[in-house]
C-alpha cells in the first residue's frame, strides 16, 4: 500500500470548517476512485493520512516531517502489507503561507508536494489580476497585501509582471497588518484617499480586509475594484456594498466529480474514529455525542446516535455545484497516481535514471516521482487538461466574480467570466469572455478609469515625470519628424505633418524642367543648338567662300557638331536623376568637349604649320598635318576620353542617391559621381587640352593675319579655362540640384564662349560684311581686321 497524505485546513471546535472537512474527504473519495479503476494503477492500491493542521503552521509542520521521516505509526492489512508505507507525496494547504513554509522543509526530502515548491493545482492568481487590468487599461493602481508569504509572493510577481514590460505601474504598496490596528488602518486608508488611482488589488485574508473596511467606512467612500475573496464574509455584508459593490474578484476553477456527493452521504461518525467525524456530525445535527458537557441536556441539547440522516438537513457540505478547493485536490491525487502509473511502465534497460535504470515499489524515492510529476499529462473527468509548465504550475484557469445586488435586494457572487489558456505552448496567453458586470454605484454602466496620466493627444508625446513611475508624464509637443505612435519616428521617406499625428511623404527635391530654373536652362540649351545648327547651315551654305575655306572648313563643322552635342548634353542634368542619365550626363559632357577642345587644338596645329611652311624650307611640315593626320588626332584625342569614361563607369559607375542630409523634410535626388578620381581625371584631362590649345594659340596671336585664326582661339580658350575654373569652387558648395544647374550653367556658359568667339566674326563677314568674303581682303587684311 502507498500513501498518499493531505495536511488540511483547521478544524475548530467553535465553528467547523466545513469546506477543509469536504477538501480531506475529497482526498478519500479520489483515492477510493482510482483504486476502483482497473485502467489506473492495476495491482496497486493507495493509501492516505489525514491530518489537521489547525490553522497553527507548527502543527502542520510536525505532520509533515512525521511523514517524510519515515515515523509513523505501522500498518498492518495482511501479510504481504506489514510495516510504515512509503509516502507517494503530500498534498499541502490550499493556504500559501502555510503550504510554502512546509515545501521548503519537505524539499530538502525531495518528496512531491503540491504546492508550490514543486508543482501547484492552484494557478498564481497575479497572472490573471494582471490580464484584468490589461482588458480594462487600468494602468495605475494600488496593491494591498497580507503580511505572509502569500502577500509577499503576489507584490513581488505583481511588480516584476506589471513593469516597464507589462504596461503599468502601482501608485503604493501596503502591508495590512495582523490583527486589530486601527491607527495602521488609518494610514492606509489615508494613503487610498489621496491617490489618484480608482483601482485597489488586494491579496489578503478576509480578517484583514474586515479591518481595514471598518476605516474605510468610517473615512471614505472609494470607487475600486480588487482582487476579491469569492464566499468570504466581507463580501456578505450589506452594510459595506457601497464600498465593495462591483467588485471584480478571481476564483480558483470549479470542478465537478461525479459520485462525491453520494460519497459524502455515507459519511457516519461511527465508521470513521477521529475527531473529524464527531465534530462535524455535531455540526450538522447541533447535538453531543456522550457524554455531552455539563448542562447541555439540562439546556435542552440534544444527543447525537450516528444514525441522524445528513439529508434531512440543511448544510452546505453535501452542496457540490460550487466545488473549487476540493476539484483542485482531486487534480492533484490523480497527478500523483498517473505519475505513478508512468513510472511503474518504465521498461528495465529504458529508464531515466543512473545506468538506464527504472523506479520501483520494492525502492521507491520521492525524487523518482518527481521526474514523473513533470511530465504527466492526463484529462480530468471534468474535462480538464492537467500538466504542469517549467516553473510547476498547471494550465491557468479562473473564474471571475463579480459582487453585485441581487434583485430582491441580496448580494452574491455572480460568475461573468473565464479566462483560460489559448494553448499548451504559452499557458498565459489568455482568452477573456466578459458577460454583463455591475460595476460600483459612480460608475454605472461604464468601467472605472484608472491612469496616472492620459494618454497623450495626438501631435504630442510622453515626457516622463522625475522621480515618478512611467505611466505618470507630461504630455510636450512632438519634435520635427516626430509623431504620437508607438515608434515615434516617421519611416526614412516619411515626415511629420504639421499637426505631428501621421506621417506624410516627405518633399522631393531635384532640377526638373517644370520649375523656372530648369526652364531657363533646357530652353538655353535648345538656343545654343539651334544657333549651331544655323551657323552650321550658313557654312555649308558658303563653304567655298573665302572666309570658310581659309578656317578650315572641315574641322569647322567638325567643331559646330560637338558643340551641337555641348549644348545637349547639358539636357541630362535636368529632370529626376536614373541610372542611365547619370551615368550619361558625365560621359556625354566628357566626350563632346573633348571633341571639342580637340579640333580647336588641332586648329591652333595647323595655324602654326602653315605659318612655318610659308617659310623658305618648311614644306615638309605641312605632310604631317593633312586631312587624314587632322581627323585621326581628333579621334585618337577623343578616344582617350572614351577610355577614361568606360573605366570610370565600369569601377565605379556614377548612381542616383536620396539624399536626406540637406533637409529633415526633404529628399533631395542627386547623382553621386561615384569615383572622385573618375571625374577628376576627366576633367582634368579636358583642362589640359584647353591649357594646350590656350598656350599654342597664344604662341601664334602675332603670325601674320593672312594666316591668323590664333587670336579668337586665345580669347575662346581664356572664357573656356575662367568658365571651369570658376566652376570648381561653385560645384563644391551647391547643395543638390544646385551642383547639377552649376555644372548645366557651366557647359552652356563655356559652349556659348566658344560658339560667339569662334563663329560670331565669321558669320558677321559671311552675313553683314560679304565685301570682305573675298581673297583679296582676306590676304590683305585677315579676318580680325
């Protein structure tokens, strides 16, 4: 035989306990159940021991140790079941004070308790206290506690649950104190007077809660709720509804068992030899077993025969509809009996323990039971998931009550809701189901509301208080691309609107063509190419002129192409910045002037050649300089260019890029040129064949006329090197679109230098002068006369 033992709530010979005498019945019946059950445990009966604590932790303390120690009194039922039965485990006080001191004790023994060293039937209460203020945004309250374990042990959860993580605080924590302490009890009360929080949690014992009401009826009257005690006596007195009414309190899960009512019916003080029997069958019967006192006959007291019929009488004992302590006892037997049942399966050779080992009841350990414990699993009669979680506790089930006026005027606790487990993964997140709840007198219909600080409008955000828990702060407008929501930022295209309550898409920024500068810059552009393609009309039209065959004609309309493509190219700077043009406007802008600067250099060449062939001996320097010789240093020059650009884009190729950095509410599209050196090198090799050109022209200004194109390729080639160089230091310093109008304005200004400095006296002669487009005027006076 196994025992299994239940260390009970008192039973007082003034007024008896009637709900701890069911709970050890409770224990009986479900022993005697599952020995009836040949399913569970087959060949294997169990036993129990009962014991009364008396409400005295000592005494319970002294039952516990008798057990785990091995000093009880033997047994003896047959020959194979002689001598003291192991203890299975212990099932402890539904008390959390009492059932906590014993499990420290008991642990040192490793024998399964539950309650809560181990395992508990009993969920912690917090976790649901907690879901209430979440479902009815009660973000500030107060706590009050008993002075024992069980108020200690609910502060501690409650603080660390319900911190900067759970969304709320607690404006004070209050111990009530034992007994009858009225100046205590005033201070209490005075700290819930000056409060601004509306909602009271409370973890204590009904004696001290009367106390404290006995205050707060003589000094306040207080709208709360709090964590309540389901048929405790406070919450039967009329007197203090205006106080209690709506109170919102958790009750452990009600259970049914099948049969225990018929169980508690046979009952008969002459079957069961304790004290347990006789007091609560001179409970029931308001009689005295003999002898009775002195003078209870005398005073008309009757005696109690055993035979009295407990049906006859009115006691709530036998009323099973509202089982809640007892169901959580029955959980607990089966607990142990199915962990049991685990281990005695357990094949030889397979087992959990040292060397693959099995437990046994030839050498049975608590701690062996324990390994079982935790992974039992099973489905109560009720219907009921039991397991047990990491920390030992079972699925969280509840149920919520509410006190409230009955319509004849009477109070009760009407059950509204339940809260249980949405799934064995995570047993705390939960699922409320709320019917009507009758809340106190100034609330009416509605929920209190209990916040330190409102929630703040729209526009604005939480500045913490000093010194105060997080949910007090002050309310301070939102910062530039701040708004009220959880984040507080605007995502990285995004900014605030002006009113700082939703996120608009921030402004975007770049050289379009329906803004006047952009206008401006493509409609000079168009100018420019049309004014080349005229010039370049009316030298086609005149090409065996004079004037057009003395300047080179082919490297004439060589240069008014490029310059066509100049005055383009500065199209790509305009308009919201792609891939392509990116990568095109600095290609395009490289290859056309190099295009150009090298026909002007190729010009300047052969100005100097025909003036050193006109010299006695010098014929043989114009064969280096012929048509071929002319278009193939032009290309080999251009392509040098070519080159440059193809390596810069292939290494590191220019890109659009937002660019947030100038302004907090704009985006400002631009290209990144990608290599610096990519683009130095580009322009500097453009410099250098303007530099080239500038210095050889300047070398032929003083040639003879006749021969002289030098002077306009000096004064083209001094705008074009001032136009660049003043371009650097202004490129640098123009933020977005800016850079791009710059660098536009550049290739327009230095394009148009050398379209009016190149062509302008030639067309003046062609169009206005044609008296001078002769060769007789050209030889005797040149084109600049």
């Amino acid at each position: 035989m196994l025992y299994i033992s239940v260390v009970n709530n008192g039973i007082l010979y003034v007024s008896f306990d009637v709900s701890g005498f069911r709970q050890a019945l409770t224990m009986a019946f479900t022993i005697d159940e599952i020995n009836r059950n040949s399913n569970l445990l087959p060949n294997v009966t169990l036993g129990y021991r009962l014991y009364d604590n008396c409400l005295q932790l000592g005494i319970g303390f002294r039952a516990a140790l008798s057990l785990a120690s091995g000093q009880e009194e033997q047994v003896i039922l047959h020959k194979t079941c002689v001598g003291t039965p192991p203890v299975l485990g212990i099932v402890g006080d539904s008390s959390s004070t009492r059932s906590i001191a014993i499990s420290t004790v008991l642990g040192l023994y490793r024998v399964p308790m539950k309650f809560p060293s181990f395992f508990r039937t009993i969920p912690s209460d917090v976790h649901a206290m907690i879901q209430i203020l979440k479902h009815f945004g009660w973000t500030w309250a107060g706590l009050l506690i008993s002075d024992n374990d069980y108020g200690f042990h609910a502060a501690s959860s409650f603080q660390s649950d319900l911190g900067p993580s759970g969304g709320g605080c607690l404006a004070y924590t209050e111990i009530l104190p034992w007994g009858d302490n009225p100046a205590e009890f005033r201070r209490i009360v005075d700290v819930m007077k000056k409060s601004t929080a509306r909602v009271v949690i409370v973890f204590a014992y009904q004696s001290d809660m009367i106390n404290l009401m006995k205050e707060v009826g003589l000094e306040i009257q207080l709208d709360y709720t709090s964590e309540a005690w389901t048929s405790a006596t406070v919450l039967q007195t009329p007197h203090l509804m205006p106080y209690l009414g709506g109170t919102l309190g958790i009750a452990i899960r009600r259970g049914e068992m099948p049969g225990l009512r018929d169980f508690l019916l046979q009952i008969r003080p002459d079957l069961h030899h304790n004290s347990y029997g006789n007091n609560f069958w001179e409970y029931a019967f308001q009689c005295k077993f003999a002898p009775p006192p002195a003078g209870w006959v005398e005073a008309g007291g009757a005696l109690c025969t055993g035979q009295e019929d407990l049906e006859s009488v009115e006691t709530e004992f036998l009323d099973v509809s509202n089982l809640r302590p007892e169901y959580n006892v029955y959980k607990a037997v089966y607990a142990l009996a199915y962990a049991l049942d685990n281990m005695l399966q357990c094949e030889p050779g397979r087992g959990p323990f040292s060397g693959h080992s099995c437990g046994n009841l030839q050498r049975l350990e608590p701690w062996q039971l324990v390994y079982y414990l935790d992974k039992v699993n099973f489905t109560t009669s009720f219907g009921d998931q039991m397991s047990f979680d990491e920390n030992g506790d079972v699925l969280p089930i509840y149920d919520i009550m509410n006190w409230q006026w009955l319509p004849d005027g009477r109070t009760e606790n009407s059950h509204l809701m339940k809260t249980k487990s949405s799934g064995t993964l995570n047993p705390k997140r939960s699922l409320l189901t709320f019917q009507t709840i009758i809340w106190p007198m100034h609330y009416y219909s509605s929920p209190p509301q209990s916040v330190c600080s409102e929630s703040c409008p729209p526009g604005t955000r939480m500045a913490r208080k000093k010194g105060e828990p997080e949910c007090c702060f002050d309310c301070i407008p939102c910062s530039e691309g701040k708004i009220t929501n959880k984040t507080g930022g605007c995502p990285e295209d995004f900014w605030s609107s002006p009113q700082r309550d939703h996120c608009v898409p921030k402004k975007t920024e770049f050289l379009s063509y329906s803004e006047s500068l952009g206008i401006c810059l493509a409609a000079t552009s168009l100018l420019g190419t049309f004014i080349c393609a005229v010039v370049l009309g009316i030298f086609i039209y005149h090409r065996q002129t004079p004037i057009v065959r003395a300047n080179n004609s082919e490297l004439s309309f060589q240069l008014l192409l490029s310059l066509k493509l100049c005055f383009l190219c500065s199209l790509l700077f305009i308009g919201r910045p792609r891939l392509w043009t990116c990568q095109l406007r600095h290609a395009a802008f490289g290859i056309s002037f190099v295009l150009c600067v090298s026909c002007i250099l190729v010009k300047t060449m052969v100005v100097l050649a025909v003036f050193k062939a006109s010299k006695p001996g010098g014929e043989a320097s114009l064969k280096w300089f012929g048509a071929m010789q002319q278009r193939g240093t032009v290309f080999v020059l251009t392509c040098i260019q070519a080159a440059i650009c193809t390596a810069w884009i292939i290494s590191s190729s220019p890109a659009p890029h937002k660019n947030t950095q100038y302004h907090n509410d704009k985006i400002v599209y631009e290209c990144v040129v990608g290599s610096t050196v990519g683009f130095a090198v580009l322009l500097g090799y453009i410099g250098l064949l303007a530099i080239l050109s500038f210095l050889l022209a300047f070398l032929a200004r003083n040639l003879p006329d006749s021969f002289n194109e030098a002077k306009l390729i000096t004064f083209s080639m001094l705008i074009f090197c001032a136009v660049w160089v003043a371009f650097v230091p202004a490129y640098i310093s123009s933020p977005g679109k800016y850079a791009d109008a710059v660098e536009a304005f550049a290739i327009l200004a230095s394009s148009f230098g050398l379209l009016v400095a190149l062509f302008g006296p030639k067309c003046y002669i062609i169009l206005l002068r044609p008296e001078r487009n002769t060769k007789k005027a050209i030889m005797g006076r040149g084109i600049e006369s």
